[in-house]
C-alpha cells in the first residue's frame, strides 16, 4: 500500500508538471485564438486579482450591475449594490492554484527584484503608479454578453435559450393531468449534468399514486442543459440561488416542497433550506460534498485538495485534477468535447447499435468551458467553510426530515461526506448503498430508488396531516 502510493505521488509529480507546463503554453494560444476570432484580448485567471475599491452608488435607486475592473489585461466582473461595489463570491481557488511553474517563476522574480534594488540603489525615483479603471458593461444580469464565444457549441440545442424572452432556467415539469397536484418536489442535478438525470430514470418511474398527486419539477441549473449560458457569469452561488429561485419557486408559486439533490446540488439545496427554512418539506441529499474544515485552514483550497488531489489514480481523481487545476487544458477538453457533442452521441449508438441511451452524455457535454469552470469553483470549492454553516442551520431551523444517499464505492464524494453530514445533522437518515458510485447511486436503480424517495414524501406528510387533525 505504502509503495503503490509513492508510485501515485511520483508518477503525479512529472505527469503533472508536463501538465503545468502545457497550461502555460495554451494560456497564450487561447489568448492569440480569441483576439483572432473575437478581436479581443480575453482575460484569464493566470494572474492574481488586483484589489477592489469600494465606490459608492449615490442615493438613486440601483439594481445589480455588472462592472468590469480593469488593470492591464486583467479583467473581472463585480457586482454594484445601493452602496458600494464590491467583488461577487469569487473563490480565490480561481487565482491561487499553486504549480511548480509558478513558484519557479516567483523565484525568478524576486531574485530579479534584488538584482535591480542593488543597481538602482543610488537612485532615488519613486515606485510607478497602476491606474485601475472602473467601466460598466452593462446594467442588469438579464443583459449579459449572450453571443457564444468562438470555442462554445453553436448547435441549436446549446443555444436554444437565446431564443426566449424571459430568460429564465429550463424547467422540466411533469404533473397530474388535471393540474391539482397537492405537494411538489424539485430536483437539482450535480456538476456536469442536466435535468435528464432525473427525468430519464425517476419520472417514468413513480407509482401512478404519485403522479396523481405530486408535481416534479426538474431543473437545468445557469449554465446547463437548455438553460441560460451567459458568457460574462461568474457563476457564483448567489447567481445561480437567484435563477432557482425565480424560475422555480417564484414562477410556480411554490409555497412548500421537497427538495432532491445530487452532489453539487445539494450546496444549492442546503442554501435554499437556509433562505426558506419553513417551505422545505424534506432534503434528499445524495453524495452531499461536505468536507468538514479544520480549524486555521482556508476552506477553499482545503476542498480542493479533497477533490482533486493531483493524483494520476484512480482515473476519476485525475480527471477531477485536470479540470479543477488547468483553465487551459480544461477549455481544450471543453473545445474538443462539448462542441462535438452530437458526433459523440452518434458513435455512442452507432458503437452500442442504438441500445444505449444517450442522456448522461447529453447531460456531460452540454455547457460552456465558462459555465462549468466557475461553477466548479465558486460552488464546490468556494463553499467549502459554507457549507458546515449551513447544515448548522438546517439542524436548527429547518423541521424537516433529511436523508442521505451514498455509494458505497463513490471515487469522487467519498462515503464519510455523508458520514460528515450525520455528525452535524444528528436526525439525518444515512443510507450508504453498497456496489454503487457516484451515477450508479441512481441510473440503475432508478426504481427502488423511485419508491424509496416516494416513502420519504410519504412520512413528511403525516406529521403535518396529524397536526392538522
């Protein structure tokens, strides 16, 4: 055990440094590319933030306005309230993702530092001044950038909610013929997927007893599926509670229901049971992400490390590196992927003769390289000291049954996620399935699972229905 570990860390060492290195290269490839096609110089995150100055809004009225801070090439989008600007939940992950690269290069710097300092000792001049330029892109979030960008699929599919008006989420609805559905339930899908991972296996699957009287509604989260993909999101968890939020609850005047979700959904979900407490019915969490801090650690990096611990095994732990570490490379696979989605999907049937669905891939491909890198680190890796906060206040505030799903062989969330999520919410159900992993936890038993689901319901209903009487 104590070799095969060594071997991991070593072969990781020059896998990952050959990595860092073709990062380095495609940071200005991408550069040349876009300045190419969309004759501008796009920024990355490959240079630290500069900070951000608080300005006050004046005493009119303001909504939320995206502004973009400018020094160099350097560019970022804050967000303006009544009173001042100030940066929108960025997860500094984005800009500290230390690499063999870039400690090299800070070498490099400061010993170019000393050399100067002692040359220009005699010399009295004072330091250079940066000008940082505030400019307004524009005014509210309804009016970001909607073009896709050169790299991002043009497909109908993929852009078929440039076409609609109010520009809210995609919602998937399924509910009683006669529209008097007595409770509802709204499922939230994890990182890199859609809607269809519930409505392909669960829909088809309740009992006629629960179509009769539940309405589900599953949602395609800012930046997936047929929902909204705006290139200049941040995709911060505010962003994406807000689209919830008015697509979902406040469209379908949802003054109570249950809540489903899967891996990076359950961040959302425990926010929204934070935000409204008394409409949460039940909280399904299924591989919940909850890595609990230790103290005097930053959280952010802290998560990341659990996720993506730059280990070339077991090939999910790689994958998760690959993404979570290199903007460039990541955008490359996004490019590769993402934008040939239907040509994938086609050799799937054709390679398995049309016997296999194709929704998970589907749901894997379909959003932009921007969508699924800020979501990936304003979400899971930005909510990492969140979401303990969180589940203090579901086990305080929020009167309502919370069960737990895990696989018991899940190489992404590890089972003491949720073993995490029981020591913070003592009443929390934990239902550890053994042989399944972080997809199998549901495709595949989509019907247990169904029934399993429809007994949760069914017991957060009879509390209620006894008060009442």
């Amino acid at each position: 055990m104590g070799f095969s570990r060594w071997l991991n860390r070593t072969v990781g060492f020059f896998v990952f440094f050959i990595l860092d290195i073709v990062d380095f290269l495609l940071c200005f490839t991408y550069k040349t590319l876009d300045f190419f096609f969309e004759s501008e110089w796009k920024p990355c995150y490959c240079c630290p933030p500069p900070e951000a100055k608080p300005i006050a809004a004046g005493g009119s009225r303001v909504g939320k306005m995206i502004v973009s801070e400018r020094s160099g090439e350097y560019s970022k989008v804050v967000s303006l309230t009544r009173t001042k600007i100030h940066l929108d939940e960025i997860s500094d992950t984005l800009y500290s993702r230390p690499s063999l690269l870039t400690r090299l290069s800070k070498l490099v710097k400061c010993f170019k530092k000393d050399v100067v300092k002692c040359c220009d000792e005699s010399k009295k001049r004072s330091p250079p001044t940066k000008k940082t330029l505030l400019t307004v892109n524009s005014t509210v979030v309804e009016k970001l950038q909607r073009t896709p960008r050169w790299s991002d699929c043009h497909c109908t599919f993929c852009t078929s909610w440039l076409s609609s008006s109010n520009h809210s989420l995609f919602v998937n609805v399924q509910q009683p013929k006669d529209n008097k559905a007595q409770e509802n339930v709204v499922f939230i899908h994890g990182f890199l997927s859609s809607s269809t991972f519930w409505t392909e296996t669960l829909f088809p699957n309740f009992s006629d007893s629960a179509k009769s009287n539940y309405r589900f509604l599953a949602v395609d989260l800012l930046g997936y599926g047929k929902s909204p993909k705006p290139n200049d999101s941040l995709y911060t968890l505010k962003e994406h509670l807000e689209m919830i939020e008015r697509s979902v609850i406040s469209q379908f005047r949802l003054k109570t229901f249950h809540l489903v979700a899967h891996s990076l959904g359950c961040i959302l979900a425990l926010a929204l049971a934070v935000k409204h407490p008394g409409a949460i019915k039940s909280l399904t969490l299924l591989a919940p992400p909850y890595y609990s801090v230790p103290k005097g650690v930053q959280g952010t990096h802290y998560v990341m490390r659990k996720v993506a611990p730059k280990e070339v095994w077991p090939p999910m732990a790689f994958g998760a590196s690959v993404a979570s570490w290199y903007e460039h490379i990541s955008r490359t696979v996004s490019l590769v992927l993402c934008k040939n989605h239907h040509l994938l999907e086609f050799l799937t049937r054709l390679l398995t003769r049309n016997r296999m669905r194709t929704y998970l891939i589907e749901g894997f491909l379909c959003h932009t390289h921007n969508a699924s890198w800020h979501t990936l680190h304003n979400i899971i890796f930005g909510s990492g000291s969140k979401v303990e906060a969180y589940l203090d206040h579901v086990r305080d505030n929020v009167d309502c049954e919370v069960t737990v799903f895990h696989g018991g062989r899940d190489e992404l969330i590890p089972v003491e996620c949720s073993y995490g999520v029981k020591r913070k919410v003592p009443r929390a159900r934990i239902h550890v399935v053994p042989d399944k992993d972080h997809i199998t936890i549901v495709v595949g038993r989509q019907k247990e699972f169904a029934r399993e689901l429809e007994l949760i319901w069914r017991r957060s209903t009879t509390p209620q229905l006894h008060s009442i009487n």
